[in-house]
C-alpha cells in the first residue's frame, strides 16, 4: 500500500509533527511505502488561480475548472501542482494532517485541496461519489484541536468534530470516489504532560495498524 | 457604517466580482463607507506562520497564539496582517464574499482569517460569543456555489449551506462576537443567461438595502 500524508503544520517540532512522523514509522513497519508532503517545509504556494497552468485555454477569462480540464488534456498543470497530483494519484491511503483552525483547514492545506484536485483530474466528466475517479482509495483527516472535548458535542459550543469535517469528508473524500474513514482526533494536545501526548501518539499508531478495521463513513451512491 | 468587504475571486470579470461591485454601490448609496480587501488583487498571502510576526517572543518554538498575545502587547505584527486587523477593527459590516470550492472557503480568504483573527484582537481573554471582542459589528457570508439549488438540502447530495458555513458563522463570527447575518447565496451563477444574473444582483442590492431584516443565526451564550 502506498501511503501519502498532507502535512500542514509551520512548527517542526509540534504534536502534528510528531503524528506525521509516528504515521510514517507505524506504516512503513507494517511494509507500506509512505510519502509525506511537508506543504510548509515545502513552501506550498496554496493560491489558485492562473498560476496552476502552463498555459491557458482562455486568457482572457479565468474559468478554473474549464483551465483544469484543458491541463489534463495537455499536461499542462505548473510543477509544483503536477507533482502533488501525481502523488494523489499514485496513492492508496491519503491522510491529510493538520490542526483545526477556525474549525476548519490551515490556509495552506485548503490551497493544497483547492490546486491539486483539479477537474478532469480528481473528478469531472459524471465521475462522482460511487463513480468517482479517485474510487479505491481510502482518505482520513488526522488531527489536533485546540479545545477540550466537551466543547465538540451537539450540546456544546459546537458540533462533533466529525460533523464540522463534513464538508471535507461529503465533499472531497466522498464526492471524489474515496472511502471516507473516520477521522483520528486528538483534543488539546497542548495542555497535556508528555505521558499522555505519548499516549496518544501509541493511540495513533494502534488506529493506524488496524485501519481495516477504522469506521466507515456513509456516503450517497 | 463601515463596512469592509473581503472579496476572493481570482477573476477581476467574475459573477462574484460584480457582487462585490454592486455591494459596494448600494452600500455607498446609503451613505456608508466601503472598504474592499481585494485579496488576489493585493496578491495577499494566506500562510500563516512566523511570517506574521516582526519579532518572535520564542524563535525557537512557534506558538501561534502566544505569538499572536505578544504581537498584540508589542504591535508586532507583520505590516500586511496590520493593515487587515486595522481594517477589521474599524469596521461595523463585514462581507465575506467568495465562490464555494470544496465546500469552503478559497485558501487565499481562509488564510485571510487565519492571520488577521489574531489572539489579543479578534478574541482572548475569556473574551467569546457574547462576550467576543467584536460585538457590535455584523457579519455575512455572500457567496456563490457551483451546483443547483436542490444538491444543497438534507435530502441532496449536501447539507444546506447554511449548515456548510456552520464553521464561519458558528466559529468565527459567532466565537469572537459578531453578529452572524444569514448568508446570501447565489446557485450555479455560471449556468445563467445575462437576465438571470442582473436580477440576483439586484436581489443583492434589495438584501443590502434591507440588512436590518436579515436573519440573525442563533448563537450560544
């Protein structure tokens, strides 16, 4: 199995980090390949616009999924988005990493979202949910968030955790033709002792061995 | 009133453009005062990171938050977070106006609030929802999305959008204290003759014309 991690955390020596790092030591010893895409280590541009193509169909007017399509149609996607595309498509797994930040995204990984999964590339064409193009793979959202538990819960401040996720796991994992698995959360990292940060990094590594066996989220066909 | 609309199209001749035009008009019509944040245009950067800092309390270990305090207590904020904090600040009405991708937020409008909605200004200090350091002002989603009406509903392939933006109304707007405003949300712009499009910026004008009478989303105390 080939798995890519979307990585989007700026502090190398973070929580995210350290999950990144225990995905890819977990995955590899259970004989997975593992790429990760460090977008800030990698200085990920995540504005989309004209830049995303070597050329355009219409100059004058910017249509963003009619440039994606002409891109895959002529390979002509910039670099630095073909090669993200590449790895998306080569891979089996995609865990996409990342502390919530307004109840959503960094920045930096919605762009990488907004770029790489280009019309014609990762849908287009009628191919959706059970048609989708990017059918056969798996997708989770692994992730750290800021407040404690009680605070996501319909009678909280806000929403279970995987109900604010919806518009990732509806939207792009289900809506491309993934298997949506259940995200992996860990609430407040940053209040907790290095016992139980440990914990749950062995909590991930255990989720991430037995992902057969991770709950699957239902979809429309 | 001020309002400060930040508009996130990468198509100067976009329907969402023409939005932000006849927002601007009809507000100005009424004697208010019109900022825009045109972010493609001021080729704004969405990543959020040291870059936002002019010095850092901690090189050595990137916490946003304390930064953020830091920044706050020091005007140590990057020039161009500055400028949008100042902007926010002084306004009464913000417009967020966007086309949906991904059933988010562009990247370039997402790292908008993940740099500007600072710790030490937007929120902090026990200061969140009726307390929120931003009560007093308004906020509304104006957006577009790509597909028909009757996808965005309990029973469509989505949930309705104004469950999608759950995330902004409930978690920014709502969180720092602003009073969310209902979105205004225009279905498949690009899909439309001439006609069509002239009468739901028309629409938008009559929704600005009568923002006393928008809905007000329900929020916890």
């Amino acid at each position: 199995m080939r798995a890519l991690i979307v990585h989007a955390h700026p502090e190398p020596a973070s929580f995210n980090a350290a999950m990144t790092a225990r995905a890819g030591e977990t995955l590899r010893s259970l004989g997975h390949e593992v790429v990760v895409s460090d977008l800030y280590r990698m200085g990920f541009d995540p504005v989309s616009d004209r830049r995303n193509f070597l050329e355009m169909a219409d100059p004058a007017y910017l249509k963003l999924q009619a440039e994606e399509l002409h891109a895959s149609a002529k390979a002509g996607f910039a670099p630095d988005v073909q090669a993200e595309i590449d790895r998306l498509l080569a891979c089996d797994l995609l865990i996409l990493q990342f502390p919530i930040w307004w109840l959503g995204m960094p920045a930096i990984l919605k762009g990488w979202i907004d770029r790489v999964f280009a019309c014609g590339m990762a849908y287009g064409g009628g191919r959706y949910f059970s048609k989708g193009a990017l059918r056969g793979k798996r997708a989770m959202c692994a992730l750290t968030v800021g407040g404690p538990r009680a605070v996501y819960s319909a009678t909280g401040l806000y929403d279970e955790v995987e109900q604010i996720l919806f518009p990732i796991h509806r939207g792009l994992f289900g809506f491309t033709g993934m298997t949506a698995l259940e995200p992996f959360v860990v609430y407040g990292p940053n209040r907790m002792e290095q016992d139980a940060r440990r914990a749950e990094l062995d909590r991930f590594a255990r989720h991430l061995e037995h992902l057969d066996t991770a709950r699957i989220l239902p979809m429309p066909a």
